[in-house]
C-alpha cells in the first residue's frame, strides 16, 4: 500500500497530525500548495487533512479536479479544528459541508475524520484574531446556544491557548487506511 499525506496547516496543528500519519502509514508527505495531479497515479491512498476555513476545506479541489484518477483509490479527509469531534453535530457539520462540495458519487468514497486542534493567540494572525472577536461578540448577542456545538466548543476557548493535538487522535484513520477493502 503506497500512501499520499498531503495538508494545508495555518498554525501547524493539521502538519502535525500529517506527519504522525504519514509515519505510521510510512506514506510520503507534501504541503497541499506543493502537490500536482500527476503524483496521484503513483498512490493506492490519498489522504488530504486541512482546517474548515469559511466553509472550504484545502485538498478537495484537487480531489474534484482528478476525479477519474482518483476513482480506484482510497481517498481519506480528516479535519482539524476547535469542535470536539466526539460531539456528533461536530462532526455531521463537516460532513455536509463536504456533501455540498463534492459530487454524491465521489461524496460516497471518502471516509471523513474530525480532529482536535488547538489554538495558540500568540500565532493568531491579525484577521483570524478579528474573526474570533467577531464571533465571540456574535455568540453573546444571539445566545451561545443558538450555535449547537460548535458554539459551545467555541465560546469554551476563547481567550484561551488550547492543545487538543494527541497522537492517539489518528488511530482511527490508520485503522481504516489498513483495512484491505475500500469504502464502498
């Protein structure tokens, strides 16, 4: 099995679990913005791993733009971010964001994992600090609640330097990655 770990990493949390991955799987790595569509012919497993940045995730233009490369191979998305991925509505968030990006079809044979980043406000860009305040004033005025989980996972860190990075977090991708069978 000749895996692919690509990822598209901000603060290096999603870099993080790519290289963990990518050692266990003995795959080889690259930045997403270092990746061309020819390299995919040479994989059996393509696993791409980036943020959730305003309803986009890194990695999944490739993915539709090689499609037909990419129908015999076992594709795998994994997720960083501050949602508790053990929260069900977490994780169903992700998952419709990515069914509204991908074709059904293609939607099918991607296995998707959510995992726990962290956030450190001394590497904060300037915009991504605005955009927490931003949402930090909007959770109070609307009520925290009227965000689901996300928003209580949210308003839980704010201000804070969190660390949810574990190892341990990418054992249910390698399990699968193992498996001998595809998704479907």
């Amino acid at each position: 099995m000749k895996v692919l770990v690509m990822y598209y990493s901000v603060y290096g949390t999603t870099k993080q679990y790519a290289e963990w991955i990518a050692e266990e799987l003995n795959g080889d790595i690259f930045d997403i913005k270092d990746v061309k569509s020819e390299i995919f012919t040479d994989y059996d497993v393509i696993i791409s791993g980036s943020g959730v940045y305003g309803g986009d995730i890194k990695g999944i233009s490739l993915f539709l733009k090689n499609q037909e490369s990419l129908k015999d191979k076992k594709l795998v998305i994994f997720t960083c971010g501050i949602a508790d991925p053990d929260k069900a509505e977490n994780v169903d968030n992700v998952n419709k964001t990515i069914a509204q990006i991908v074709p059904e079809d293609m939607y099918r044979r991607i296995k998707v994992f959510c995992l726990r980043g962290g956030v450190s406000l001394k590497k904060l860009s300037f915009l991504h600090k605005t955009g927490m305040r931003v949402l930090w004033l909007i959770l109070k005025i609307f009520g925290v609640e009227r965000f689901g989980e996300h928003g209580k996972d949210f308003a839980e860190i704010y201000g804070k330097d969190v660390d949810f990075v574990e190892k341990k977090n990418i054992e249910p991708i390698l399990e699968f990655c193992r498996m001998k069978k595809a998704l479907h």
